[in-house]
C-alpha cells in the first residue's frame, strides 16, 4: 500500500477507498499495524504499530496523485476518486528486524 509519512505530524498518510474490507476494519478496529520489507533482503524490515487517527474525504483523488508521483513518477486520472479517502495513522510503536 502506498504511504507517505508527514515527519512535521509524525503520522503515516495511506490512501485508500471506502469500497475495500479494510476500510469497514478502520471503523471498527482503528488499531493497525504497517510491515514495510527491505526489497534487497526480504528478511529486513520494519514493523510499525498504530492507531487510525483520522479518515478523511478525498473526492478528487488529490492525495492519491501526490503517491502517484512519489512511487511512479507520473499522474495519471483516478477513476475511483468519488471513493477515496485518506487515512491517517499515528504510530505507537515499532520492531526493526
């Protein structure tokens, strides 16, 4: 999943859409946690434990188009923007393997 971390909040910003089953989880159990592995040794990574702060509304897929570039280096349109949210995390704790 695509992420960005907002070190002057010190959250984690993820996208997301209200039609996935870890939407419906985010409302029930706002408790997370984030795995993110080391792509040259899949036996490193880090482990990032949270609490959903917020979920906010992103009609227009803004946010969305800001990870596009972060990760892909091109925007392109987004089709379920109407569905979009974003999704904030605030850590709690971490492992580092």
């Amino acid at each position: 999943m695509w992420f960005l971390w907002d070190e002057a909040a010190g959250v984690i910003k993820l996208t997301h859409t209200k039609r996935r089953s870890n939407y419906k989880f985010f409302q029930s159990e706002p408790r997370v946690a984030i795995a993110i592995s080391d792509p040259h040794d899949p036996y490193r990574y880090v482990q990032i434990r949270g609490v959903v702060e917020a979920v906010e509304d992103d009609p227009t897929g803004a946010f969305y188009q800001v990870l596009q570039l972060r990760y892909r280096g091109a925007v392109s349109e987004v089709r379920d923007r109407a569905y979009r949210v974003i999704v904030t995390v605030r850590p709690t704790g971490f492992k580092v393997r």
